[in-house]
C-alpha cells in the first residue's frame, strides 16, 4: 500500500515536470529575452546613472 502511494506521488510530481518542461519549450523565446535582460540589467542600470551624473 504505501509503494503504491510513493509511485503515485512520483508519477504526479513527473506529469508536472513534464507538463513544465512542455510549456518551457513552447515559450523558449519569450524565457529567453526575459533573462537577456535579467543579465542585462546591472549594465543598463549603470549606463542610465552615469548618463544622469553626467548631465548635471
């Protein structure tokens, strides 16, 4: 009884990777322009204080 719990759990947390994975892999392009700029963004930050720095 309780190995069939255990699978059963296993068997739900793998149908939810699987269904995540799934929809990764069809929104691969908009995951991967938000981490672009994620990475991007101390850069960009940095750019807009001394743009502001000089100016004054």
């Amino acid at each position: 009884m309780c190995a069939i719990t255990g699978f059963s759990i296993l068997g739900l947390m793998g149908w939810g990777a699987y269904t995540a994975g799934k929809a990764a892999w069809a929104n691969r392009s908009t995951i991967a322009r938000y981490v672009s700029n994620f990475y991007n963004m101390p850069e960009t930050a940095y750019q807009a204080v001394k743009v502001k720095v000089d100016r004054t």
